[in-house]
C-alpha cells in the first residue's frame, strides 16, 4: 500500500505502484515573497504546490509545497517550494535541508529584495552547491529595464557559487521562456555529482498526519542511509519506537528510500500527533538529543557591529526552530565575515551530526546573523578561551570531511581506551558492516590496533604509550614488592587505571618483545628487574630449589625446611613463594611443592601410562613414579585440577581435550 497526493492536495491510499519510478533528486526554490516562485513551479510541472487552503486564499506560500519534475527516463526530481515571507524563513530553512539543486527566484518589477539576500546567504551557509537564476515577471518591465536588473542581479551573484551558473528570464503568465528553462534544468540535474547514500537512516520531519485505516504518515528528505518496509526506527528527541509499513518517494510507492529523496513515512505505534516538525526519525540506537553542541559559525558580512558573546539566538537544524545562546570560544567577539568556534548552548535538545549545516537568527530583531556546521555534541558547559579545548575541537574539524581520518581522529581522542565497535559506529552514524570497512583499512594503514579479538580498537600513538606506561608500572611494582616475582593483568589494572583489554594487548606485546617474561599462573615479570632478593635471600632461594630438584618425589614439607635453614616460617613461606612464581616450584598442598622438573616428568609419565594401558590407578601411578603415596596423590589431584585428567571411580583418563591443558614439553615428548 502506498500514498499518492492527487491535485486536491488530500493524501489518500493505492495499492497502485509504479516500479519504474527512480527519483534521487530535489530541487528547492528560494526568493522574495511574491516573486512567483510558486506559479515557476507550475508552469515547470503542471502542478501547483500550495496545499493549504490558506495559501491558496492568500496567494503565498505559508508552508513547504511540493511537486514532481520529471528529468529523463526512470528519473524524476521533486521541487520544494518554499515560503518567502520573513515570517516563515524557519519553514525555508526546512525546506533547504536537502537540497540538491536550487532556483533563485527574482521578479523584474522588483529586483533583488530583502528576502532575496537572505535566502541566499542561507543556502551558502546550508552548503548548497548548484542552481540557477530564474528572472521572473519579464512582461511587467520594459526591455531597458529588464536590462538593468540583469546587470544588478549578476552583480549581487558574484562571489557566490551561482556567480557563474545560468540566469534565465521568464513570465509565468505569458509562459515565456518557461520551455528553456526546462531543458536547461533537466540537463543540470542529468549531470549532478551522484548523492552518498550510506550511513544509517536519519530524517528530519516536515509534515505529520493521518490515514483513515492506514494510521501515522511522516514525511521528510533524509539526510543519510536508506529505509524500507519493516525497518526499526525510533522519533527522536523523544524517544518513541516505531516500524514502517509502507513508504513513498515523492508521492509514489517503493520498496526502498535514501538520502536525498522526498519521502513519506506509514509509520506503526505512535499518533500522528505525538510527533512534530522538528523531529526526526532515525534507526535506533544511532542518534541521541543534545543540548550543547560545538560548531564552527560563519557571521556575515553586511553587519555593522560585532558578533558579542553570550547573544540570545533562533537555532535552525534541519526542521528544528529552538531558541539558544552563542559562547563564543576562541574570541572575544566575531567581526563581519569572520569565522569563529562556538558552543550552541540551546533551550531544548536536537538530534544532529557531526557535519551538520545551521543556521542562526538574532532572536530580536529577527535576522540571519550566519551559521556554519556542527562539530559534535558534549554534555558539558565549555569555558572560553581554553587552548587545548579550541585545538581539540579544530582537529575535529579538520578531518569532518574525511571519513577514514574523522574515524581515526575519534580513536585516538579516546586515549588509552577500547573504543568498541558500536561506540565507533554511532560516532561516524555508519551501520556496523560501514565501520568496519574503515576500521579495516586503519588496521592496514597501522593507525589502529584491535582488541578483544577485533571487538574493540585502540589507536597507535596511545597504545605506544600505555606500552610505556605498563613497562614503567610494573618496573615500579617490582620495586615497591620485591619478593613478588610478577604481577598478573588483573594487578597492572589497578596500578596503571587502564582497561583490562587495553592490559592484556600490552603485556603480550611486551612479552612478545622480550620485555616480559612470563611466569606460571598467568604473572609477568619485568625482564630488566634484577632485585627483588638480597644476597642472603638468593643463598636461601638456591639451597631450597636444590632441595626439591635433587629428588623430585622425596620434596621436604615447609617445615622441614624451615628446621633445616633455621630461619623464620614467614620468611621460608615468602620465599617459596617466589620460586613458585618463577615457575621452578609447583604448589600441590599448603605446605608441598614440587620442582617444576619433576612434575613434568610425573605428567609425561602418566600420559604415556593411559596412552598404553588405559585408566590409571593411584596404586598404578605409584609403581610407575617410583613415589610414595604423600607425593602421588597431590600430584594426581593436581593434574586433575589442571584440566589433564578426569577422575572416575578411583582411576584417572586423558580429559578430551588434554593436549591444551599439558606442558608443551609433554605433548611434544616422545612416546616409548
């Protein structure tokens, strides 16, 4: 099912669809009032835009209008007619949002106007790039007149980027001219650069209303990605989860709309009126609404005073109209035609983009003061003149148009931290599959290093320096617990504040380097750290592991050792367990070790034991180790602790997956 707007202006539903319709284009009109950019319009499509009763009673256009273009086979353009009047500029500037093409409408009787001025600055501002001049009303003014206006209006156009484009003149009552500005536009748009279409979907709301049997419609230009029936959108700012059932692009029925197109919107579980102009709907989970937004503000020429700070101001994004003040970052205050870095601190939040085009109203008298692009959001009230913030915020800038550097930019802006992939994502607003492809070529660039197995990034420079920071604190640790032979990640967590991700890749890149060593129990040791144990202490260590490597399965208890060196228990604890972090002793009791010789040698024992025989009893293990059962049993334990063998009964069999749990020395020795 689909809407189709017929002449009566009335939205009704069809089941009619026309498959051969393409349309990625939309032309916007802008110009004084009563310039006859709504009668252009019809004269160029056969079709009036004004919808509203009160429109058409009054003969100007109050709100948006619309109307179909067709510009060559399976391509048609949509031509927004906008409001001229002063009053409606915040609907002109709803109207622009989008726009890929524009007429500058000007009246012969008239010349250039107040508003003509004005609506052109906004264009610029909005980022338009491409249009022409149509000069209306020629069968008002005599021929040297015509003339005159001519030279003014080329005159007005320099400097601007319709300096150079076509300039046509026309009389919508006569129809003169109306057939050469026909080719020319088709021509025009055949051969416009061709819209980017990825990212998720947002659009800003224009219209909301209701269908008899089908429910709420919404409607709109996108600004980026694609929709389609049973796509999951949410309204923001507030909030409202939503799913479309059908859709148009302009006014005929697809199976799939994108950025740039006039589309409508059947959308499911909310009420036409809990939605307004200003809105926008968007996928979920991708955008949020903010109250202060950092922007980069263009203020215009022609004024005569300067730009103050803290100027009470209209904010137009989009469809939204919202009253905010202008903090002025990086000057004390702007003069005509200067540029400066701004924080839109703003009475209501919007939902926008890192890119997105403003503009700003002086809130009394009303007039366009300038406007510039977002930079991006942030929930807290900047200071002026803090250098290190305005540098930030310019880096950002730098790379705006850029994907690939904007998304490296936003890695390494995060420090010494895991950026995950959906953090990235609703940064760039790109679907998951777009980042990736990005993220991929940074990977190929070595700008960015996974983490977590590819789940999360971090950026070269900052994981350069937590190598350094790692490689300091654990230096330091060693320092401050010189019995303690290593440290594992969990520790280096609390020492350095990093995450736990950001850790692990340090480590095993330190240890991969030779920096660290690592010891048993997952511990590292900094291979640099030659402290740790006094002379005495070192004679001690020696005597100890030469007692349980002498005889492995004859190992003295704790205390034997204690009453053989004659030193305190604490001490003869402390030490012992220094050599089990350095992996030649291995704890199967309180107070039993074994040399991590003999150990192996009792795991490839019983591997090739089970092997040949099958299940082995701890009677069994005893003959073939040659031990008695106060060493047999702890080591059986042990290993079953580890993960190498399973009791059953009152045997032991090879776990399933063994090998990974064995020492490399016994998966790689071999079998008598």
């Amino acid at each position: 099912m689909s809407m189709i707007r017929p002449q009566t202006g009335r939205e009704v539903m069809t089941n009619s669809q026309n498959d051969n319709l393409a349309v990625s284009l939309v032309v916007g009109t802008a110009g004084h009032i009563d310039h006859g950019k709504s009668s252009l319009i019809e004269q160029l499509t056969g079709t009036h835009p004004s919808r509203l009763k009160e429109e058409q009673e009054r003969g100007m256009t109050i709100d948006i209008g619309y109307a179909e273009f067709p510009v060559a086979a399976g391509l048609t353009a949509g031509i927004i007619d906008v409001p001229g009047h002063e009053k409606f500029i915040r609907n002109m500037v709803a109207g622009a949002t989008g726009v890929d093409f524009v007429l500058l409408v000007i009246a012969a009787d008239d010349g250039v106007m107040t508003q003509t001025r004005e609506h052109l600055q906004i264009l610029r501002i909005l980022g338009v790039e491409h249009g022409m001049t149509i000069i209306t009303k020629i069968d008002a003014v005599d021929e040297e007149l015509l003339f005159m206006v001519k030279e003014d209006v080329a005159e007005f156009l320099e400097g601007t980027f319709l300096e150079k484009s076509p300039m046509f003149c026309v009389s919508n009552t006569t129809g003169a001219g109306i057939d050469s500005v026909k080719e020319a536009l088709k021509k025009a748009l055949s051969g416009l650069p061709e819209k980017d279409v990825s990212g998720v979907f947002r659009m800003p709301i224009q219209r909301t209303f209701s269908i008899p049997g089908h429910g709420t419609v919404v409607t709109g230009v996108p600004l980026s990605g694609s929709v389609a029936p049973g796509s999951e959108l949410e309204v923001l700012p507030k909030g409202l989860k939503t799913r479309v059932r059908a859709l148009q692009v302009h006014h005929q029925p697809a199976e799939e709309a994108h950025a740039g197109q006039r589309v409508a919107l059947n959308i499911v579980d909310i009420k036409h009126r809990e939605i307004e102009r200003g809105d926008v709907i968007a996928t979920r989970g991708f955008f949020s609404a903010a109250q202060f937004l950092e922007a980069r503000l263009t203020y215009l020429d022609h004024f005569d005073q300067p730009l103050r700070n803290g100027i009470h101001v209209r904010f137009h994004l989009g469809t939204v109209d919202v009253g905010g003040t202008l903090v002025l970052l990086d000057k004390k205050v702007a003069l005509p035609g200067e540029e400066v870095l701004v924080q839109v601190r703003l009475e209501e939040p919007v939902v926008c983009a890192a890119g997105d085009p403003f503009v700003v109203r002086q809130a009394s008298p009303v007039i366009t003061l300038g406007g510039g692009r977002v930079l991006g959001e942030t929930k807290w009230k900047f200071k002026r003149f803090r250098s290190w913030l305005n540098e930030n915020i310019a880096s950002k800038e730098e790379h705006l148009d850029d994907r690939t550097g904007y998304l490296e930019y936003v890695v390494r802006s995060a420090g010494k931290r895991a950026v995950p992939i959906h953090d990235i994502s609703r940064t760039l607003k790109l679907s998951h599959e777009e980042t990736k492809s990005v993220v991929a070529l940074l990977e190929k660039r070595g700008r960015l290093r996974p983490l977590e197995n590819g789940k999360s990034w971090i950026h070269l420079d900052m994981f350069r320096a937590a190598l350094k920071q790692v490689d300091k604190a654990v230096m330091a640790m060693h320092e401050a617990e010189g019995l303690s032979a290593g440290f594992q990640n969990s520790q280096i967590v609390k020492v350095t504040k990093l995450e736990i991700a950001v850790v692990e890749a340090v480590t095993a890149e330190l240890c991969v380097r030779g920096k660290f060593s690592l010891l048993g129990a997952g511990k590292m040791r900094h291979s640099d750290f030659r402290g740790g144990l006094s002379r005495e202490d070192m004679k001690s260590v020696t005597i100890i592991e030469k007692m349980h490597a002498d005889d492995p399965f004859k190992a003295p208890i704790r205390s034997v050792i204690v009453e053989e060196l004659g030193k305190p228990e604490k001490k003869i604890k402390a030490l012992m367990q220094w050599l089990i972090q350095m992996g030649r002793l291995v704890s199967l009791t309180p107070d039993l070790a074994l040399h991590i010789d003999g150990v192996i040698k009792a795991e490839q024992l019983l591997i090739q034991r089970i092997i040949k025989k099958g299940a082995v009893s701890p009677v069994d293990f005893k003959e073939e180790l040659g031990a008695s059962r106060k060493y047999v049993i702890p080591l059986l334990e042990y290993f079953d602790k580890k993960g190498l063998t399973r009791r059953d009964g009152n045997e032991r069999k090879l776990t399933d997956g063994w090998r990974k749990f064995a020492f490399e020395e016994s998966v790689t020795a071999p079998k008598d």
